[in-house]
C-alpha cells in the first residue's frame, strides 16, 4: 500500500500576517497624507471679505468704569 502525504494547508497563517501588515501600514499612509488634505476642505474658513461677513464683532475698547468693573469681577472669581 502507498503512503498518504499528509496535505499542508498552504501558507494560511503567514498570508493572513502579511495581509494584516499591509493594511496597517495602509492606514498610517492614509491618515498621514489624506486625511490633513481632507480636513482642510472640510474645516470652517471665515469668508475672504469681511464687508460681506453677517456680523461684525465689536472692538474690545474698555472705559475705565468698565475695566474697573471687570477686574473686580475677576477678582471676586478668583476667591
């Protein structure tokens, strides 16, 4: 009677690892080069002229009286 040869599975295991590598240096790659690309498109930008902005913001111009008020109410936070 011959003998049965034992079949080996191939390279399962060592596929699967070469696999789970390439995808995670994939996805270094990826969120390295695309993904600063793709938050610049999607990050609020204030429009480029402000005479067609909704709302000016008011200057921060104190009197006295004011900035008095003010460091009191700080100081009185800061207790």
């Amino acid at each position: 009677m011959a003998k049965r040869r034992k079949k080996r599975r191939g390279r399962g295991p060592g596929i699967l690892l070469l696999i789970a590598i390439a995808v995670l240096i994939a996805g270094f790659v990826v969120r390295r080069t695309l993904m600063p690309k793709a938050i610049h498109y999607l990050a609020y930008r204030p429009p480029d002229n402000p005479a067609l902005a909704p709302a000016a913001v008011p200057s921060e111009d104190l009197s006295a009286s004011d900035r008095k008020q003010l460091d009191d109410t700080l100081k009185n936070k800061a207790r």
